[in-house]
C-alpha cells in the first residue's frame, strides 16, 4: 500500500508540474514588442540633445523577439511562432517540415540577434562618451533595418500562408529564399562573443 501511495503522489506532482508548466508558457505580441522598440529608440534620440550626460538608465533597452530561454508563444501577422529555448519549433498555424523550420530559424533568430547587438552597440557607443556620435547613429539605422527585415520576412511568410496549400507554398518559396541583406562581418563578431560567452562558462 505505502508503494502504491508513493507512486500515486509521484503521478499527482508530476501532472500537478506539467500543468503549472503550460500555464506559464509566456505569449508575446511581436507587432507590439517590433513598436516599443522602435519607438523608444527614436524618443531617445529626440532627447539627445538635451542630456547633457547619458547616464544607462536614459538608454533604450535592447530585448530580443525571438532568442529567448524558456518556452514562448510570439504572436505575429495571425501567426503563433512556439519558441523553446531560442528556437522555433512549430508555427501553429502552418504544417512545417524541419528543414523549412531551419530555414525560418536562420533567418528569423539570425535577424533577432543582430538587431539587439545593434542595439546594444549603440548604447554601448553613448556611453563611451565620444562626441562623435556617427559610429552610434550608423548603428541605429541599422537597428531600424534589420528590424524592418525582421518584420517584412514574417509578413512574407504570413502571405504565402494564406495559400490554398500553405505547406506547399511555404516550403516552396523558403527553398527560393536568398540570403538577407545584412552585414555578414557584424554578425561574425555576434558569433564570436557568443562563442566566447559560452567557452567561458
């Protein structure tokens, strides 16, 4: 009986975890989080001009969409990315092979780092204290860019869904897709630190 009762409980705590897991499964709305972002940035700029000393807390904070731990819903064009541990493994709303979902991750997580690094190099770069502020300005353009990329891509993807075969037409055009125009030297440096990071652990 004290056997039965053990494994009776070990049954009822793991249902109890799993259900508590599913509820505290995050849902974002990317459009939302895309506005913030930009728009933050661009207040900040506006204020420029009358801080006369940019402390971290005046900056904008730099947030990732996509490249986040845990399990994430990121809602987006009416489609529902499922992130687990920064990568996407399902979009609810379109049947995907895994490898059209790795092409979706290159581009999307690829895109996502780079617009944070950005981000973060311009904040990095005002509070250097340089009063050459050309390096932070060509970093928030840039910022700006990627973001736009970031978004055009999942509006592209969000079209070719509304197919009469969404796989189909999905995975067709992924096989066509070309490489984003983006500076491919920055992102080595992303690469580098991240590897660096994760050596250093």
């Amino acid at each position: 009986m004290r056997i039965k009762s053990a494994l009776l409980l070990i049954l009822s705590l793991s249902v109890s975890l799993y259900v508590k897991a599913q509820n505290e499964v995050i849902t974002t709305d990317a459009n939302i989080t895309i506005k913030n972002l930009v728009g933050n940035r661009i207040n900040f700029n506006k204020t420029l001009i009358k801080l006369r000393e940019i402390q971290p807390a005046d900056l904008p904070k730099s947030q990732y969409i996509f490249n986040q731990p845990g399990t994430h819903i990121i809602n987006f064009e009416n489609l529902n990315f499922t992130v687990e541990n920064r990568k996407i493994v399902s979009i609810a709303e379109i049947p995907l092979s895994n490898a059209a979902l790795n092409i979706i991750n290159e581009r999307l997580i690829v895109l996502d780092k780079m617009q944070y690094a950005y981000s973060e190099s311009s904040n990095l770069e005002y509070l250097s204290g340089v009063k050459d502020r050309r390096v932070a300005f060509n970093n928030d353009r840039q910022f700006f860019s990627v973001l736009k990329s970031l978004k055009s891509t999942i509006t592209e993807i969000s079209t070719l869904a509304k197919g009469d075969d969404q796989k189909a037409s999905v995975e067709n055009a992924l096989a066509k897709w070309k490489q984003p125009h983006i500076d491919w030297q920055f992102f080595s440096q992303i690469v580098v630190k991240e590897t660096q990071s994760t050596l250093g652990k």
